[in-house]
C-alpha cells in the first residue's frame, strides 16, 4: 500500500510544515538528560491511515516494546502536517515526542531552526556510522548542513509502470530507455478518439498524479543550486532540456488542453478507478506501489515495471530515478529525548524492523543492510524499484532553509511552460532562479 500523505497537495504540506518549523524552534543539540532505562511513555505521532499500514506499525512497536519494556509507545496515526504543527506549538504532556513525517521538502526548515533534535550526537553515542546504514541519497535529503535532524523510515523510488498487454499489441518488446524512445512508444500507444482517447500512451502533464517536475527532472540529473547555494537553474542545461521534453510530449500527444480535458476524467488515484487500472492509460511514472495496487484492483492486464527513460546523451545512466520517502524525528521541545531516541533508532536502523515494515506496506527499505536482506520480499515488478533505490546516479532534491518553497517555485513555471503562457524558458528559469535566491535569503 502506498502512504496516504499523497492525496495532500504538495503546497498545502510544505505551507503547513514550513509554520510548524518557525513555531517550534527550540534547542537542536543533544543536552537529553532522561534516562532511558525508566519507566516511561512515549508519543509517537504518524500520518499512514490505511489498516495495512496501522497493522504494520503496530507490530513494529509491539516488537519494540518488547525488546525495550520500561519504554511505552502511545501511538496516534492519520496524523497530517497541520495537526502536528498545532500539537507542537501547544506543547505539554499530549505533544508528540517522535514524529514521522511524509514531507521531506521540509528538512531544511526543520533542521535551520531546530525544530527538530539534531541525531548526530546520538548517532556517534551509538557507534552508528551512517554512512554505512543509510544510503548517501536519503541522507541527502534528512539533513542540511550537517544537522542530521531526521533519518529515513522507508524509501520511494520512481519508475515506470506499463501494460505489457498494451505493448504487444503495439508491437512494442520492451520499454523505453531513452527519451526519444519514450515519446515513440508513447505515440504508438496513444489511440485518439476524436476530442478524447479510446488509450493514452502516457498522461505527460504535471497535474497527472505523480509526473512532476522534480521528478522528471530526476531523469536529467540535475544541479539545483551551485557551490555557493545559489539558484543553478538558468545555468544548468538540465532543466530547460527537460521542460522543453516535456513540453514536446504534450504537444504529440495531443497538446495541453486536449491531454487536461481527458484528465479530468480519471479516477483517484488510490482506488480501482486509477486510469492505469482502467486500460486509460499504458504508461504510468509512479512509485513501488503502483504494481501491487493494480493487482489488488484485478486488473485483467500483465503488468511491468522499469526505470525511467534518460535524456538519450545520458543513455548510459539508464536505471536512475527520483528517490524520496517518510522522515523520522524527535521534537526538540521534548523532555524525553533518550528513550524517544530508542524507538527511532530501532525503527530507521533495526534491519529486522525495518524489513518487516517495507514487506508489510510494499515500499522499498531505506538502509543498505536492508535492501539486501533474504527476509525482504522481492516480486519482479518491486525489484525494479528496489534497483532504482541501489543506483548511485539515482538523486533527489536537496534540502534548503526555505524548506520545499524553492521546488513549488519551479513547479509554477513549469506549469506555465507546459500550458504556454511562458514561451522563453531560459527568460523564465532565469526570473525563477532569482526568486529562489530571494526566498532562501529570507528564511535564513
């Protein structure tokens, strides 16, 4: 099952997590004096919601409170980004001591105000090389500037999901590895139904579930920001390469408003009613979970799954893809941080614990142990995602002050590009580029 913070809009999250880390600052460093050898109740606040997921939590901490007995856990789950932020600021005994959250475009707030206790101190504490835990990608996005104050609880890659019906039909043997590729097969799919599509090879536009920006971007590695954390976008070819791609995509396929007037007739997207479900589509770029989502929803079709295309200058790179995932921390405000310390250290670093909870909501694992356990189920269509997870030329978005802002701010002009009312890319990420300088400046 996928984690339901995704039917969140991403600005309403990053809007909300963003008054939650000025609200809460507080002491960053490890001055915890409790002991964690007493008798002591923990509040652990979460978002998942779906009962798979409160299952799998459950059984998690049962295997905690177990191995730790003097610890309880008091767990609260469907937790969204809002209700933390008033908890936190409210403060007391119900507060949240343990936090996991499913924004990680907000780490860089989190950390640059220390709303969040910095790990590192407990880390060192407990032998814990990171390094060698987690992979170096998801490091890369729960610290910023050397506060490690979230450590990754499971991990999202992305890919893509087609119909291998669809593409024998086509006369397609294997999915495409190269953007050129990508938009041949994608046109051979399409069949065109007057002003709508009896099949769309792919829903290229950005509103389409989980085809973002930055996620797309992914493809063409790119270099948000230069080595003096200034904006790298008008600099770095990446991102008009992309936007210009995609923008390209849209028009073969049929053009902006033709591709948003047949979108607006799909399903949600965690139901049955999922267009990729219902044969609308052939293509789908998702996360791990699509594949066994499709089958719980029977789906008539054979299903596989692959990495997405590359730019075909960087064909050798093909196998990389956008990494993301859920976040873990301690309210810095909280007076337990020792024992809390304990139940995030065995949820994020535990290779049983974290196995069990990746086999449990079919997401990949988020430490290097992990990933190569015997004990982690692997179908074919999961492990490709588990190699994307592997790929060191895999990446994702760096953690800033402003928090997810400066992401919502290159959202917008693509946005604005794809439907046409931006004409002059490089004039446009140019503008965007300094207004994510601007942004930066004003929450440091």
């Amino acid at each position: 099952m996928p984690r339901t913070r995704r039917m969140t809009a991403a600005a309403t999250a990053v809007a909300a997590l963003s008054v939650l880390a000025t609200a809460c600052t507080g002491q960053g460093g490890s001055t915890a004096s409790d002991d964690p050898d007493k008798e002591v109740t923990l509040n652990f606040w979460h978002g998942w919601s779906a009962p798979s997921e409160i299952k799998a939590i459950e059984e998690n901490i049962a295997r905690f409170e177990k191995a730790h007995p003097n610890i309880k856990v008091k767990v609260t789950g469907n937790m969204t980004d809002d209700k933390i932020n008033q908890a936190l600021r409210a403060g007391g005994d119900k507060a949240p001591d343990v936090v996991s959250s499913f924004t990680t475009d907000s780490v860089g707030k989190f950390c640059n105000t220390g709303a969040f206790t910095d790990l590192n101190p407990f880390l060192r504490k407990a032998g814990i090389d990171k390094a060698k835990v987690f992979p170096k990608t998801l490091l890369d996005y729960t610290q910023f500037n050397g506060n490690q104050c979230t450590l990754p609880l499971l991990n999202d890659a992305y890919g893509l999901v087609y119909n291998k019906d669809a593409f024998k039909a086509a006369g397609i043997t294997e999915p495409p590895r190269t953007w050129s590729q990508f938009v041949e097969v994608a046109q051979k799919l399409t069949k065109p139904n007057g002003d709508s599509y009896d099949q769309l090879g792919i829903m290229p536009t950005y509103h389409g579930y989980e085809t973002t920006p930055v996620r797309l971007a992914a493809q063409w590695s790119p270099k948000y920001f230069d080595a003096d954390g200034k904006s790298n976008l008008a600099k770095d070819p990446a991102f008009a390469s992309m936007l210009t791609a995609q923008k390209d995509l849209v028009a073969k396929l049929g053009g902006y408003e033709k591709l948003e007037k047949f979108r607006n007739t799909f399903g949600d997207e965690w139901s049955a009613e999922h267009p990729f479900h219902k044969g609308q589509v052939a293509m789908q770029i998702d996360g791990e979970w699509r594949a066994s989502m499709a089958k719980e929803a029977g789906v008539a079709f054979e299903i596989g799954t692959a990495p997405l295309p590359v730019p075909d200058d960087q064909a050798d790179d093909y196998g990389k893809g956008y990494l993301s995932g859920t976040i873990m921390g301690i309210a810095a405000g909280g007076k337990k941080q020792n024992a809390s310390w304990e139940l995030v250290k065995y949820m994020t670093t535990d290779t049983e614990a974290v196995v069990a909870f990746a086999n449990a909501i079919h997401n990949v694992p988020s430490t290097l142990a992990a990933l190569e356990s015997p004990n982690l189920q692997v179908t074919p269509e999961f492990k490709t995602f588990l190699d994307i997870a592997r790929n060191a030329k895999s990446n994702t978005t760096p953690a800033q002050a402003d928090g997810g802002t400066y992401q919502l701010t290159f959202q917008d002009l693509a946005y604005a590009v794809e439907k046409g009312d931006v004409a002059d890319i490089a004039a446009g990420l140019d503008k965007t580029g300094r207004q994510i300088d601007t942004d930066i400046a004003k929450a440091k």
